[in-house]
C-alpha cells in the first residue's frame, strides 16, 4: 500500500481546489474500515461504504498523466468494490468548474442530484459551487 505521504504528494499536485489533503488526513481517513484505497502508479481513488450507501471521496490523478484512463479505470474499480462491500448507491461531490471530472463521472452514469452554492474555497478567496452526483449500483 502507498504511503500517505506519497499520496498526499500526488493529491497536492491534482487539486488546489477543494484544497488538497494533508498525509495525516490521508491516513487518518484509511484507518477507517470503511475506507479502501485502490491506486496505480500515477493515480489514486480513496472511497468507502457505509451500509448500503458508497461515497467516492476523492480521485487523484498526475496532470501529466491525465487523459490517458487512468481515472476511467479507478472509477470502474471503485463501482465494483462497492457493490463487493454491499452498497447500492454511490454519491459523490465534484467542483462545479471541474469540467473533465464531470464529464468522467457523467459518462459513468452518475447524475446531478443537488447543488452546494459557494462550496468550495480557492486559494485567491474566490469559491466554487460544488455538484452532488449518484447512480444506482
């Protein structure tokens, strides 16, 4: 298993906003056993399930190594995991203005089912709504 700190280090280098996660929150959130962790070298998806509901918490992948299917993979990874653990649903937030993450999860089948005005802080002060998206499993 990668170690937090590794993915903290890739987490910073995909996102600024939401803000990226810090090693300590990384691996405060994987000691949960209802958190599981799938990764390629370049590329992470950390998710979890909770009764019958899966919530993808975050996917990170490499700028450099983007749109190469890396996250196209992780997702479908993350769908078959969840159903394994016994969920039915999977939910997600993206940042409204994430254009390729919308059209990724559109593309597997997730649809909008509520709006966070305002949700998500950027670094110059500004923010960003964020989408609520599900599917059926």
């Amino acid at each position: 298993m990668p170690r937090a700190e590794d993915l903290a280090r890739l987490h910073a280098a995909s996102f600024t906003t939401p803000r990226p996660w810090s090693a300590a929150e990384i691996a405060a959130l994987l000691d949960s056993p209802h958190v599981f962790l799938l990764a390629e070298e370049e590329a992470f998806l950390m998710g979890r399930v909770i009764a019958d509901e899966a919530e993808l918490l975050t996917l990170a992948v490499d700028p450099p190594a983007r749109r190469r299917g890396l996250g196209r993979a992780l997702l479908a990874q993350f769908l078959d995991e969840a159903r394994k653990r016994g969920a039915t649903r999977a939910f997600l937030e993206v940042a409204a203005d994430n254009g390729p993450a919308c059209a990724l999860y559109q593309a597997a089948g997730f649809a909008q089912d509520g709006r966070r005005r305002d949700y998500y802080h950027r670094p110059d002060g500004g923010t960003v709504d964020a989408l609520l998206l599900s599917r059926a499993l």
